[in-house]
C-alpha cells in the first residue's frame, strides 16, 4: 500500500524549498488584496454579531484584528478575520478549489503569527509568512481540483472544507512541522 494523500501533503508541507519569485510577487498581491478585504470587513454587521455572540471583545494585550481592534482568543481573531475577508465578498477567487481560498489561509496564518511571535522564541519572518501562504493555496488549488464541483453539489462550500484544509496546511508549513506533524495537523 502506498503513502495516503495527507502523507503526500505532509511531505510537501515539510519541504522548506523556496518559491519561484514569481510566485512570490503573486502571493504579495493576494495578500494585500486580502488584508484590504478584512479592513473593509470588519466594520460589517456580520463580524460585529459574530464578535459580540463569542464575547470576543479584548485588550491591546490580545490578539489584534486589524480594523476592528482585539480579540481574546487567538480561534476568536482567525473566525473575526476569516469572517471579515469574506464579508463584502470582494476576496480572491481560485477556479481549482473552486471558492475564495485567501479568507481562511491569511485569518489563521495571521492569528498563528501573533501567537508564535508572543509565545515562542521562533517569531515567523514575512518570508515564512508567504511561503506558508503559497503552501495554503497549493493545497487549496490540489484538494479542490480533486473534488471540484462534486463537493458543492453535495450541498458543501468550499471555503468551510477545503478553506479549513489549506489554513491548517498553510499553519502547520507557518510552524515549520516536520512531515509528521504536518500529517497529525492535517488528519
């Protein structure tokens, strides 16, 4: 029997090549069209039911969200990001997966940045932000190519199941798991 698709994506994930700077400038663009999304969104009527329903509201000793301010929880600022992405539904749209695969990557790489650089002595450069970034799209691009339209007419939306996938992928490459941690993370 052969490796299982996590053990696939485990190594990958593992892998600490870099990008082609092509890739790289790409990725910049899709970030920053990202981060605007959020800032835009967090001032939507959806990120302020969802903040208050969580009772998410925190210090400037929490983790910040850009455009709206704390929240407690690291789980809490990646739903507040995720959520304010997407909000306007101006985000990026990727054909493979089909949906918008940004959202959920930069929310939870933003959220595990904060917590690697306030309580670990690893602080994630912007390179290893990126590079973890293009791994997230990567395996957003892959899974969702496998599943393409079958998923959704089964009533699933992507950025919920395969969003999910690639933010934990794109973290796991973020955190510098080896191939299996990358697996556990992924499974």
């Amino acid at each position: 029997m052969g490796p299982t698709s996590a053990e696939y994506l485990a190594v990958y994930l593992a892998d600490t090549r870099h990008p082609p700077r092509e890739v790289v400038n790409q990725a910049k663009l899709h970030i920053a069209d990202t981060m605007a999304c959020i800032y835009a969104g967090t001032g939507t009527d959806a990120v302020r039911i969802l903040a208050d329903a969580n009772k998410w509201s925190g210090t400037t000793a929490d983790v910040p969200v850009p455009g709206w301010g704390h929240a407690k929880t690291i789980d809490g600022a990646a739903q507040l990001l995720g959520t304010a992405a997407h909000a306007h539904d101006f985000d990026d749209k990727s054909y493979l997966m089909p949906g918008h695969p940004s959202a959920p990557i930069v929310a939870a790489l933003w959220a595990t940045t904060f917590e690697l650089a306030t309580h670990s002595a690893h602080a994630p450069s912007g390179l290893n932000f990126l590079h973890a970034y293009i791994k997230g799209i990567e395996v957003a691009g892959k899974v969702g190519a496998l599943i393409a339209d079958d998923h959704t007419d089964q009533g699933w939306h992507n950025i919920s199941t395969v969003g999910l996938l690639a933010a934990a992928a794109a973290c796991a490459a973020l955190r510098g798991l080896d191939s299996h941690l990358s697996e556990r993370t992924l499974a």
